[in-house]
C-alpha cells in the first residue's frame, strides 16, 4: 500500500496518546493530544483543514477533516464506542473531496485505539509537468 510507513507512524503517534489518556475523553482532547504528539515526532500537518465540496461542478459547500498530514493523508479522528458505516462513509468522502489516495480512520473512544486505513478507488493522480 503506498504511503504505508506514514501510516504506520501517524497510528502509533495515535496509540501514544491513547495509551496517555485512554479512552473517555472529548475528541477535541484527542485532537490536541494528537498534534502534539505529531509535532514531537516531527510529521507536518494541518489540522481542521477545509475542503470544498462540489456537486456537478458547482460548489455547494465546505467541510473540515481533523487533519490533513503531510498532505497526502487525511486522518479523521472519532471519540465513540464503536465506529459505523457512517464513520467510514465520512473518512471516504474525504478522500475524494481532497482527491486524496489514502486516509485513516482513528477511535480513540473504545478501551484499545481503533484505526481503519481507507483507499480511495476514486483516486485520479495529478500528472506532474515535465
């Protein structure tokens, strides 16, 4: 899978602050511990990044993934029980909002951290000028 060692370390940098806090927390906690934890680790993001949304070529709104990383990761965090279709369906719509190919899911709601890596079948590369 492309992208495969930032994924690695972007869950471990998750599973440090699970480990921290535990679960129980708001997700705005896990968001803050999160940057931190990637600011540590020295991974560039940027967080609540906002994206158009368009339908047939009209823009027709605005949403925010938790974090953007090294822009090319989308990483949505949750603070739930247990994650849903509709948890996945949301990382997925992020993934093609952004045109981005690969994402994760993180759940820092359940007694052990939950991940989910997405892949967008989507995904069309941008060709690169020569």
């Amino acid at each position: 899978m492309q992208h495969r060692a930032l994924t690695h370390q972007i869950i471990g940098a998750a599973m440090e602050v699970h480990s921290f806090l535990g679960n129980g927390f708001p997700e705005v906690i896990y968001q803050r511990s999160l940057a931190h934890e990637l600011s540590l680790r020295g991974i560039s993001y940027a967080r609540e990044f906002e994206m158009e949304v368009h339908y047939k070529e009209a823009h027709v709104g605005t949403r925010r993934v938790d974090f953007l990383i090294e822009g090319i990761i989308s990483t949505e965090l949750k603070a739930v029980i247990k994650l849903e279709d509709v948890h996945l369906a949301q990382g997925l719509n992020y993934l093609e909002a952004l045109n981005l190919e690969v994402g994760l899911l993180l759940n820092f709601g359940a007694t052990r951290l939950e991940y989910k890596r997405l892949l967008n079948k989507k995904y069309q590369p941008i060709a690169k000028p020569r």
